[in-house]
C-alpha cells in the first residue's frame, strides 16, 4: 500500500467511522479498522464495524500501490488528528515487517498494522429493496422517534425504531410501551423503488436498532439538507448510502406490535398550550420530582385556564408551577413521568401545542393543531392516589 | 428568615460556594450550605465548607426578618439555576416546619432545611499578617505553578504551592519531586503590611494545599484584573479577601524543602527555539509516547541546528519529529517525560524560549530570555539506555 492523501479529508472520515468501532470488543479485531487503498478509483476507504452496526467512508487519493491493513481505529486517529495539513500525507507498508509508516511535514509515524484478512466482512446488501430519502426528511423522523425507544435489551424489537413504508410515505415508529413516538413523511420520500427482482416498496416494513439509527443521525447531521440517502434493505441487513459514505445495519428480528390500535381517536378533553412555557415548567418541577419518582401531576379546569404542575418528594421538598391554558372538558386531574412528557414536547416542531386526553388512567396525546395528522405522542398517564 | 433577592446573583453566589461543599462526605451535614440573612447589613451571606477549603459569597438582599439555616447544596441549587428572573425570589422559612419556602414569578417550592447549628463554624483568621495582592498577579502567580505539585497525598507538604514573601516580592513554588516551578511577582504585591501585633511580612512564607488554590484561581478568574485582594494568615489557616467573597484554606504543615539550592545557575548546553513549535511537536509525539512511558529523547547538535524529537512504544509505533533550533554546546542526547513538558511549555508567557542543560543525568531548566529572573521551571531528564 502507498498512497497521498488530505489530511484533513482523511481526520474527518476517521472520524466518521469511529464510531462503530467498538470501545471494548469482544474480539480485539474489532478495536481496529480497515483501510483499502485502491488505485484505480483512486480511492481510499475506511471501514469500521462492530458486528452489528458498519460504517465506510471513502475520499480522494493519488495510488501509488493498492493494499488493505488494519491498523488501531484510536491510535491512529489520534495520531492523524494532530499532523499538519500544509502538505498531504503519505501512508506506507513498510515491507520489512508489519509496519505503517506515516509521513507528514514535520515528522514520521510509524503504527504496527494488523493483517486485513482477520478484519471481519462487512456485510452487503445485494438485491435488496431500494427506497430514496432526502436527508432533511429522515433527520426530522429519527430525531422525532430514537428517544421513544427502549434502553431495556430484553425488549428486543422495542429497542429499535420501525420504519415502514406506505407508498410514497415513510412512517417512523418507537416506542417502550409507556410511550410511543409516531412521525409520517409524507415529503422527501422520493422513490418508493422497484428491486431487481420487481418486488416494490410498497407495505415494507422493518426495524433497526437504536444504536444504529442514533449515529445514522449523526452522521446526516453534517450533510446539505436536500442530499439524497438510498436506502437498501433485505432480511436481516440494512444499508444507508450517500455520497462518500455508507452505514450498515443489522435488523431487529421479531413482529412489530400494532401501534395503530393503541392511538385513541376521541378526546373528551384538550388542553391548548405554549410549548416552550410548558417546558420550562417542567424543567423546574423535574429537579424535585427527579429526587423522587420523576412523576408530576397535571390539574385543569375551563373556569381558570390554568395548568398547575406539581410535584412532592417526601421529606426533600415539593414544587407546583402554573401557566395560562386554553382548556376544553370536564375539570382534569392526571399525572405523568415528568421526563417522558419533556421528550416529547422537545421534538414537537410547532410552538402552540395540544395535550389531548379522556381520563387519568387512559393514554394522552401530545401533538400540535399544524402537525396533528403527521407527528403523535401517546404517553401512559401514571396513577397516583391523593 | 425572610428576604427578597436576585435570581441572578443568587445563583452565580451559589456556583462559587458549591465549589467548596464535598460531593462524597464524611459527615452528611457537609453536603449542605449555610444561608444567613442579615437585616443590619441588608445582605445575604453563603457558606460551603469541606472543612478544609470554605468559600463565603454575599450578595445584597432586603431582609424582612434575619435568620440562619443550612439546605442541601445541590438541589437549592438546581432549583434556584431553572427560576425566571423577571422578578425577585422571596426566601423565607415556614414557622410550622423546618421547609424553606421559595416564591418566584411563577411558581412555589418547598425544600427540607436542617438546623444551622450543625453546620461547622467557617474558621476566621484573627491577628493574622495581612498581604495585598492583585488579582491579576495571584493568577499568574498560581497557573504558572500549581500543575506542579504532586497529586501523592503521601508527599504531604508536596501537595501544596508554597508562597514565600520577600519585601514586596511574591515567590510561588510547586514541585513534586520530578521537576520544580518557581514564579517570582515582583509587581502587583502591593502592601506587604504590618499586623496589629506590629510583626510584618518580610520573610514569611505559607503551603496551601493544591485544591484550595485551583479553586482560589477559578474564582479570581472572572475579577477584574486589578482587583485587590488581601490574604490574611496565621499557623493553620489562610485567608483570601476580595469584593463580596471568602476563600479560607488550611495550611500544610511541614517545612517546604530549600529549593533554590536545586537550581543549577551554569550551563553547558542552551537550545533557543519556538515555543508553539516544539508544543506542536510534542504533543504529537506525545500520542505514542503516551502508549508506553510518556519518555521523549531529545538529539541535537550545533552543525544541524535541528532539535529530533522522538519516542518509541515497543510493538505499538515509534515517531520522530524535528524542529530548527539555535543551538550551543556539546552534541545533546537527553531524555524527558513529555507530559511535564509539555505542563511547563504551556505557562511560559513568552513565544522564544530556552532550554538549558548540562548532561543527561542533571537538571534541565526551561526559561525565556525575558523572563529569566523571574520563571524558573526544573525538570529532572529520564535515563535511558540505547
């Protein structure tokens, strides 16, 4: 392998794949990535791969020698984050023994490399289902469902985020079973395809873990808004493409419980709101009940157009906030986990809200008169005795 | 207790002071804060103690009713960071029970207090020598030593930075045993008075311990840089006074080791060179040389005038690096750990500085031209075997 690269181009895509190296494999392979230098691209890739989660990153290089080594993901990305960028760098095996050498401006590196053929393949998905996304659009469905989704590994499917696929719409689902996250794109789903074997998008469906979604999010963070990601999927493998980069995932196995059913259609009362004033609120009402159970409690009624929040953690202190409502329905008393409603209301893109509800014990919604027919909260009320 | 004051300075009151309380106590009380109000002076007062460092903030407030109590440092503080300070909070305790009651604009909170005369008394230096210094100075004088000391609480009078006073001169020393920091302030010392007892301050000298010094330079770095601050102390106890605050430190016991004698005054070898320069490349040398013992070896002859940085991590990498030099001397060979070099290359305030040595066994010193009579910064070299 030789080859002359930016150091710049080639400390961000590190970078990227770092983060699905894994901090404390099970195999120590793993705590490396792979770097492929290929002359007739003129390309250099970067791969990083947990087992579970993959990304690869390619950018721009003049090839002298095509090669593959696998070298420390940490060591060596500390290492080029701290060189010079005035001149590209030259990367090197050293044929004498195992070695990398690294040559910049002022000084020479040399790393001990592993060989490639211990790194682990990253998995392909071939004639899979392909569907076309604008970034902007699949930013907005992860940030409005990942933090509905389970922390508990025995909730199996309910640690991912379920994406289905309706058309032209894409629907993002999660859900821990107190709380569930519903966003439908009905834009910048460009292209419900067609797959090589002529099976369509239509009524697809499928889960990805969190984790995975998580730093698919980030990663598009960084991308023009309008960029177009294709999607590829098949039985138990995922793969995002965009421009220089790629993102595999494994699939969550299991049956996706019907979330549709769940979502109430009537409301016997609604509480019309600010957003923002109601997040504050709640954030000062939450560093009391986060010494207790997190749980606050909700009183309303028409006469007053007043919310009183409260909350009461024994033998530490209490607290009780108001704010102006517009307020619809027989007199209401309801209590919530505190941080599932600030979730929630963060996510929600309009500043005047909806809380809708029919009874303490009864599933509320969250969601705004604009967005009422794309984005909902459902959050299980908590039961409280007075 | 009653008083109305600013949400503002209130909090910024308890930032300060909650640097002092212990986040792991020995004693549980310790884990509180004293708030008295005092109707006379119109002031709020707010005490942190660990019973080695205290820090007392005053704020002004309109006392209704004066009083005294201690509250849970942490959560007084949450509370008061999230309130609006659209208007005044009202403080005052409940009669019927032992809550603190908080009104702001636009909520009610209650917190369990404990009897303030559990809290330990904050100890008051009293007849103790009296030293002015400005803030400015004091802050030179601690950044460009305190990283010095030694973290092995077994080193006891180690531990600290040692303040001599010479006249009108301020000496700051630190040194854990393998290189030494010495900052003479010969401005800004601005009385260097005489105590009631009529005894004064030439010759006197004070170890205070690391910790209460970091956080005396945290506080002093948001003064205004002529802020005058007086520094009272006796056997036992020192004491900073400036604007509304307190700091109040133990002192170490012990006698601080006669360190002017380490100090070689000839040398055989000096190398001239740009201070950002070797930073640079020793902080990415530092990367390897960070995978085994933190060792640099230093070559450098007077025909190159180039200084090799390089390291070596047996079986991980190796790296070399050089930068242009003036050199004079002997061909060097020498070898230091990078960390304490890097520690010290990063509080030398000039951009041209010197390293001077004479074998590869004795002490090095790192100066500036400008600075030579007053920054005195030792390292001893590594041993190493080719």
């Amino acid at each position: 392998m030789k080859l002359l690269c930016s150091q710049t181009e080639l400390h961000k895509s590190l970078q990227f794949v770092s983060r699905a190296v894994a901090t404390r494999p099970t195999i120590p392979i793993l705590n490396n990535i792979l770097l492929n230098a290929d002359a007739r691209k003129g390309q250099l890739s970067i791969i990083g791969f947990d087992l579970s989660l993959g990304i690869q990153a390619n950018l721009p290089a003049s090839v002298e020698e095509s090669g593959t080594v696998a070298l420390p993901s940490r060591l060596f990305g500390e290492i080029i984050s701290k060189l010079s960028d005035e001149t590209p760098l030259s990367i090197s095996n050293l044929n004498s023994n195992n070695q990398i050498e690294i040559n910049s401006f002022s000084g020479t590196y040399q790393v001990s490399s592993i060989p490639a053929d211990i790194f682990p393949k990253l998995p392909v998905v071939e004639n899979g289902i392909p569907i076309r996304l604008e970034a902007e659009s699949l930013i907005r469905g992860l940030r409005a469902t990942l933090f509905a989704s389970s922390n508990d590994e025995a909730k199996q499917i309910l640690t991912g985020v379920h994406l289905q696929f309706n058309g032209q719409e894409l629907e993002c689902v999660a859900t821990d079973g107190h709380r569930l996250a519903v966003l439908r794109l009905t834009h910048g789903v460009t292209d419900a395809g067609v797959n090589e074997s002529g099976v369509t998008t239509e009524n697809y469906a499928v889960t990805l873990p969190t984790r995975s979604l998580k730093e698919l999010e980030r990663l598009l963070s960084g991308c023009p808004s309008k960029e177009d990601i294709k999607l590829l999927y098949n039985e138990g493998q995922a793969m995002f493409i965009w421009s220089n980069q790629t993102l595999t995932s494994r699939t969550l196995e299991g049956i996706y419980p019907s979330y549709q059913n769940l979502i109430p259609t009537h409301f016997a009362q609604s509480i019309t709101l600010d957003r923002k004033a109601l997040i504050v609120a709640l954030e000062r009402v939450a560093v009391l009940a986060g010494k207790s159970n997190n749980i606050v409690k909700f009183i309303c009624d028409s006469e007053s157009n007043k919310l009183y929040i409260s909350t009461d953690a024994q033998d530490i202190g209490s607290a009780s906030e108001s704010i102006t409502v517009d307020f619809n329905g027989a007199p209401l008393q309801i209590a919530f986990n505190v941080q599932y409603l600030l979730d929630g209301l963060k996510v929600i893109a309009d500043e005047i809200i909806q809380i809708l509800c029919n009874a303490s014990d009864t599933p509320a919604i969250l969601t705004s008169q604009a967005e009422v027919r794309n984005f909902t909260y459902l959050i299980m009320p908590v039961q409280i005795r007075d």
